[in-house]
C-alpha cells in the first residue's frame, strides 16, 4: 500500500497556517479527517474553537483528541483520504502539562519527543495524505521564565522533528505559504 505525502505548515501565530492547511487538505481529497488538539480551558479558548468548528466543512468529520493523536491518525490513516492535525503546537503543550512539576526533567523532556517521533513515523508511513500545523515559537522574544523556555525547546526540536520526515514544508508568513522543503 503506498504512503501519502507528509506536509508540514509552521508560522507565527495568526500568519495563516490553519486557512492554508484547511485549502491545501480540499484540495487534496473528499475523505478528510480534521483533528483538533486544543482544550477549552478558558472563555477565550473556547471562542476559539467554536469559531474553528464553524468555519470547518460539514463534510469533514471532527476528532478532538488532546493527548492520544498518534493512536488515532493510526487508525484513521487508513479509512481516510487526508487527516489534518491542528496542531502539533498544542499537542506538544497538553504533553507537557501532563506532567507539570517535572517539565525540567529532561528525561520526561524525551519521553515527549519520543512521543513526536512515533507521531511522525505513522504519519509517514499511513496511505492517508497528512497535514500538520504549528506554531513557529522559536523566533521571538525568551520566555521570562523556566516552563515557558522548556516550552519553547521542545516545540522547537518537535518541529524539526515532523519537519525532517515531511514530503513538503511550508511557512507562512502574513498569510503567504512559502515553500521551504519539497
């Protein structure tokens, strides 16, 4: 069974990546998966998912899966034309407040790459075509304090981890993808 294409989409907050994924995952089959990774944990959050389900095609069926992604594009990788995750920015956090009172322990600091690592292996080996976004954090000001900076590392080498098994990398920038791998 042949594998589907990997496409990697990183930016600044509000540069555009979801609008392009939800284009890029039209564009590319019927069948679409579209899984949500955000929590509504506050008003704000909230609004903000409701406004993402909103916009969402009717056609599309919804996941909202926080922590367990891996198991579900697994399954889902073969009943599905394209599964778009939204987002690996997201994900990586709920990971690692899993564990909140040891996020400078670097061995709990692997255990979430580890688990990036795994994600991005299925996702290039399904026949489904995937979509990842995220958030690019590493390019800003340093957070002001020690969760904030794990934070920002580990996003950071998450990134580079979906990025080297990705068929195609984009980032956008104002809300124009640019092409960067592929």
């Amino acid at each position: 069974m042949p594998r589907g294409k990997l496409i990697f989409i990183t930016g600044g907050a509000r540069s555009g990546k979801s609008n392009f994924a939800e284009k890029t995952a039209t564009s590319l089959g019927k069948s679409v998966a579209y899984l949500a990774t955000a929590q509504s944990l506050d008003e704000e959050m909230a609004f903000r998912i409701k406004k993402h389900r909103e916009k969402r095609l009717n056609t599309w069926e919804t996941y909202e899966e926080p922590i367990e992604v891996r198991g579900l594009v697994s399954h889902l990788g073969l009943e599905k034309e394209v599964i778009l995750i939204d987002c690996l920015t997201l994900l990586t956090s709920n990971l690692l407040l899993r564990k909140e009172g040891k996020v400078e322990d670097s061995r709990w600091q692997e255990e979430i790459l580890l688990e990036i690592k795994k994600l991005a292996e299925v996702c290039y080996k399904i026949p489904a075509q995937v979509i990842i976004v995220s958030n690019e954090v590493g390019m800003g000001l340093v957070p002001d304090n020690p969760l904030g900076r794990v934070y920002r590392d580990i996003l950071g080498r998450a990134n580079s981890i979906i990025a080297d098994k990705a068929d195609e990398v984009f980032m956008m920038v104002s809300g124009i993808p640019l092409k960067v791998k592929g």
